[in-house]
C-alpha cells in the first residue's frame, strides 16, 4: 500500500515534529526533540518519492527542481500547519525535507528572553539581529517580536522572506510580507524597493551577502528599525562576520555605521532538555551601550565577551553563562552544556571550583 502524504503531515502535526525526511532507500524519518527517527514503515522507491513531491508541489517548482536541481518554498497544510519545504534531486531521484513551522507566537517570556528586550522594539531607527545555526529557532524569535509590534504599535511592517514562514495578520500595524522568488527576485532588490514604500520596521529573512548587509545598515541608520538573522553563533561573531563581508577599504566605515545602528543581536542556540519531553532555548544577549559601541569601532570585538559578562543590568549575559544556568537547574545534560558551549574549558573549571 502506497504511503500518503497526507497521512504522514497528519501525524506530523499530531506528534509536534519539527522536520519530516523524505528519502529513496529509507523509510520516512521524523525530528522530535532534535533526535532523528525512523517511522515503521517501508523503505520508499524512487516512485514514492516523486509522487510525494509531485503532491506538495506546483507546476513552476516542480520545473525549477528539474532545472536547477533544488526548490524552497512555503506550504500550508490546510488550516492546521505550515511547513517549509527543501524539495531536490539526489543520485536522479526526488527527495524532500519539510520542517514545521511553529503556528503559535510566543511571548518573549515564553521564549526566554528578559523584558528589556521588549524596550528595543519601541525604538525608532536601529538593527535588531538574531543569529545562531540553523534550525535553533531565530525565525520564531523574529516572527514574536514582529508579532508584538503588530499587536502593539502603529506601524507599516515589511518582511522580506525566503520562504515566508509565519503569515501576520494586519493588528494594530499593517504587515506587509514578500516572497522571494514570488514576489521579488532577491533581499537585495525588496529591501532597496522597500524604503520607498514607507515602512517603519523592516525585517530580513537573512542577511545572505553582501548587497544584503550594506542595504540593511543604511535603512538601519536612515530612520527605520531593521531586524534581520545570520547563521553565526555569539555576538562578537556576528559584528566581525559583518564586517569581514566588506572590501577592506570600506570595512573602518561599516564599524562606524554599525557601531551607531546597532541595538543588539541575540544569538541563540536550541537544545534538548533532559527534565521532560522537548527542547529549550539558551541565548547569549548583547545589548548596545557606549562601551560596546566604541568597542565596533575601534576593532575590539574581541573584548566584547568580557562586556556581556558585566552587562548584567542591561539585560546582557553570555550564552556559556545561560548554558550553565539551565545545566545548574537540571534543564540539560552536562553533555549539551558542555557541546554547546562557546568555551567549554572555563565551564569545567566553574563547574569544578563550585564542587
């Protein structure tokens, strides 16, 4: 008997799975709570495959599949769920990976993240980062505080997203949200072409290069709040991966440009916990002050660790020191403290000294 589609999204949704695998020679596997699964079924042909594929797909993807090789794009299970959907070709056949997105917004309580951070969406102007590996949850993070935005202030809002993953409705702001590939070819081209329909907050699905970047910074200067994601992990990586995009000629001038823009950038990991059934969030929050900001300037990223470190009152910490925190409330293993960890030899060593 064929294995539906339908069926398995069903299940899908039912179990809170968070990415579904799609693959010939394998069975189907599952992602719950960051543990790759295979489900009791059989393994899939080349056939099954395609037919899956051929079922969530349209025409124009299924094209740009057989022409390029790969296609993203947004899905919507009915009224129950949306996925976002990586459908390609491996060794000739169809293979897809479809990760659930999350349908409820949380709070930034709910998420984990202190209250001073709800000051920084009031702000007029100013950049907004949220950076960490894939799959650890930013698109969530950006989607809450754009939907506390939404409920909260009188704003134009637009987003720029590849795919777009969570649907805002218009609340209190009017939201504004483009596809690329759909809507417009590139985040370069949307964010150019969005300062002229004027917006007060705009949101980066991410900062892929470096026309993105630069684009990205003067909307954050010339008066709108700009909230964008990059796949790096800790604050002081984040600035100089920034800065390293650019020639070197230009580089002192993106240190100063982001040195007055920028208003924080939390980065984030997720982890499974070890207390019950799930996965948590651990951050690391770096919150712009007048020493941080000299700190962009004058190419001292690499004290800015020690910075977040006393920070305390601004709503700061280092992601070691949430590491611990949630290792120290039984949250997660020693394990996950320990991999996560951006310097896990001086987490030893605490850990050691309070024995």
């Amino acid at each position: 008997m064929a294995i539906d589609m339908t069926e398995l999204l069903q299940l899908v949704v039912d179990e809170g799975v968070s990415d579904l695998h799609i693959e010939v020679g394998a069975p189907p596997m599952v992602r719950l709570h960051g543990s790759l699964t295979p489900l009791d079924v059989p393994v899939l042909n080349p056939d099954d495959t395609e037919r899956m594929v051929k079922s969530i797909a349209s025409e124009s993807q299924l094209q740009q599949i057989q022409q390029i090789g790969t296609v993203d794009f947004g899905f919507g299970f009915g009224e129950k769920a949306r996925f976002r959907v990586s459908a390609f070709k491996q060794k000739g056949h169809f293979g897809t990976v479809l990760r659930q997105i999350p349908s409820k917004l949380l709070t930034l309580e709910q998420i984990g993240l202190p209250n001073n951070i709800k000051d920084l969406l009031y702000r007029p102007r100013g950049m907004i980062l949220v950076t960490g590996p894939t799959g650890s949850g930013k698109s969530t993070t950006l989607a809450s505080m754009i939907n506390i935005i939404n409920m909260e202030r009188d704003c134009h809002i637009i987003t720029v997203e590849d795919p777009i993953e969570f649907y805002h409705q218009h609340k209190r702001s009017m939201v504004i949200q483009r596809e690329i590939g759909v809507d417009t070819p590139s985040f370069k081209e949307a964010l150019k072409r969005s300062l002229r329909q004027d917006p007060d907050i705009i949101m980066v699905g991410e900062m892929r290069d470096l026309e993105t970047m630069e684009a990205a910074v003067s909307a954050a200067e010339t008066g709108h709040l700009v909230f964008a994601t990059l796949h790096t992990t800790g604050a002081a990586r984040t600035v100089d991966r920034i800065v390293d995009a650019f020639p070197t000629n230009q580089q002192a001038q993106i240190r100063t440009q982001l040195a007055s823009s920028l208003l924080a950038v939390i980065s984030q990991v997720l982890l499974p916990r070890q207390d019950k059934p799930g996965r948590v969030a651990a951050f690391e929050i770096m919150v712009s002050t007048p020493s941080i900001q000299a700190l962009i300037r004058d190419s001292k990223t690499f004290r800015i660790t020690s910075e977040l470190q006393t920070g305390a009152k601004y709503g700061m910490n280092t992601l070691d020191s949430h590491l611990l925190d949630l290792y120290m409330n039984k949250i997660i293993s020693y394990t996950e403290l320990i991999t996560a960890a951006q310097d896990p030899e001086s987490i030893t060593e605490k850990l050691q000294s309070k024995k």
